[in-house]
C-alpha cells in the first residue's frame, strides 16, 4: 500500500463512525451503542450490524429474576440520494423468568421485542459543500483544531412503524399491530475524532405503550483501529421507565468490517439491569463515487495523481534551487 493511502485510511478512519459526508471509505456503524446517527450510510451500501446479548434483570419489589438471552440485528441500505437510508431493526430475545418470594416458580417465554422498518433522510449537514472544512491531508494541527462551526448538528428526521404481536410478553397488554415511530438525530463531529450524536424519540404512538426516550452517545476514535464510547439512554412511559448506562468499544477488522462489545446497567432495583453485547457490522458496498471523470477514473485515483504532481512539482522546484546555487558559483 502506498504511503499516501494508509495517510487517507487512517484519517477516514479518525471520522468512520460519522464523517463529513455519507458515504466513508471505512464502514460507519451505529454498533455498539443503540442510538443512529445522523448520517446514512451511503448510496447503494447495504450493511447488517448486530450480535448476541445476554441480559439479568432482577425486581426487588417483586422478588423476581429474568435471565434473558437474545440477538440484535439491524439491516440498512442508501437508497436513491445520500441523505437517504432505510433500515430494519430487530430485537429477539428469549426470557427465563424466576420468582422467590413466595413458592418458587419459573416461567419461560419468547417473542419480537422490537420489529421496525423506517427511513431517516438527512436534512441539514452544516459542513456540505464546504470547502474550508474539508479534510487536510497534509496539516494534523488543521484537523485537529477547534472550529466554532463544529457546535452546529448535522440533523436527520427517521419515519418508522413497529409491529408489535399479540399478546406479546414484552409490550404492554392490547398493545399489538402496527404503530408508528419518529425521531430526531442531531450529530456533532469534533476534532480529534470527537463524535457526540443525540437521539429524541416518540414510539409506539397512540397505544398503552407510547413512550418518548432520549439518547446521549459520545464516541472517541483512540487509534486507526480502535474506538470508545460511552451512552445514556432515558426511557420515560407509563409501562416501563429507566436511565441505561452503556459503554464499550469497536475494533475494525478490514474497512468493511468492524467488531464490537458494550455493557449496560442502570442505577435502580425495580428492576436492576445489566447486560453484555457483542456484535460486528459487515456492509457490501456498491458505491459509485459522484465525482468521476469521463474517461471512468475515480476521485480517488484523481486525488493520488494530484499528491503525486505536487510532490512533483516540489522535487522540480528543489533541482532548480541547486541549479541557481551552482550559476551562482
């Protein structure tokens, strides 16, 4: 690999999880954390993300312990123009649940805790069509610095509708069908690798289920393959309501392909929560860079062939200032 593409893969990289644009050259994941980000993952990318979890909950008041076992799986595709991305998410899980208070006694059950289809559409990105602001490959300091614009979000709008089965042990009782869901994502991408996304969500509106939750995501990308977060995710309904903490990390495999953990737990005892996630995220990407010209190259092979000439033009410029130094002489 030439040294100018590892300098483009490692600067991608420092903005994979959510870049300038919507397509990136490393794949962006909203694993491990459960909040979107704002921005799609690029026209005709299709990419799956999810993973195993294993899930205690323990009701002091009611003297009872779930142990649950389930999967998260995700699917999204860009459609049509980048800022649009549909997607499906589901959530199947699988409950052993245990009383103690009185005569012991287990029950079992599983189902669908969450099915949705969506579209979230991008509709303000402060950093488009901004040519100040566009990554230097040659300034760490110039990608690094504090830009006063970087307080702006980008922000996404997300449609979506669940389907909920009858009698379904993890949604509230007469809560089944169709119902629909929106949401907000708001987006900041700092210098240094800095990405703070924000989530307000409304589901399952008009049923006994209807809750409104807001999650906080902080993401640090550490090393060209290493990256952190930390998230708060408020949940607020008459059926269930809770503050979730959840922090972990993802390592990238191959552009395509990144692998990850996270922990989750609450501060309360009605009930506790803690669980542990792994996951990875693939995408088949089949993107077709805008910016090519008529003779089929790629901006990318446009982008080397601009670093070559100018370190060209560097080397010429360095053998005419040893040709006047000699007339000099």
């Amino acid at each position: 690999m030439k040294p100018l593409k590892i300098h483009v893969f490692l600067f991608a990289f420092a903005f994979s999880l959510h870049g300038y644009s919507q397509y990136t050259e490393v794949i962006n994941s909203n694993r491990p954390g459960v909040s979107q980000s704002a921005f799609s993952v690029g026209t005709n990318v299709i990419q799956v993300e999810g993973g195993p979890y294993m899930l205690n909950e323990n009701h002091a008041l009611l003297d009872r312990e779930d142990k649950s076992y389930g999967i998260d799986f995700t699917a999204r595709y860009g459609l049509l123009w980048p800022q649009l991305e549909l997607n499906l998410q589901t959530t199947f899980q699988s409950t052993n649940r245990t009383y103690t208070n009185t005569v012991p006694n287990e029950d079992s059950f599983s189902n669908f805790k969450t099915l949705t289809f969506g579209a979230k559409y991008l509709v303000y990105d402060p950093f488009k069509n901004d040519e100040e602001d566009k990554p230097n490959l040659y300034s760490w300091k110039a990608n690094h610095s504090f830009k006063w614009k970087y307080l702006i979000p980008a922000v996404a709008v997300y449609v979506g509708g669940n389907y909920d089965t009858s009698d379904n042990p993890y949604t509230a009782v007469g809560v089944e069908g169709f119902s629909p869901k929106v949401a907000i994502a708001t987006q900041n991408n700092f210098s240094g690798g800095w990405v703070f996304v924000m989530n307000f969500i409304k589901d399952r509106i008009g049923t006994d289920q209807s809750d409104f939750s807001f999650i906080l995501t902080l993401t640090k990308s550490i090393t060209d393959q290493w990256a952190i977060f930390a998230e708060s995710q408020n949940i607020s309904s008459d059926f269930y309501a809770d503050n979730l903490i959840r922090f972990g990390g993802a390592y990238l495999w191959s552009k395509n392909l990144q692998l990850d953990t996270a922990f989750t737990f609450n501060t309360k005892d009605t009930p506790s929560v803690f669980a542990v996630t792994l996951g990875a995220s693939y995408r088949l990407d089949f993107h077709k860079d805008k910016e090519q010209k008529d003779d089929g190259t790629s901006a990318e092979d446009e982008l080397e062939r601009q670093e070559n000439k100018a370190r060209g033009e560097k080397k010429n410029k360095r053998k005419k200032e040893d040709v006047d130094f000699d007339s000099e002489n």
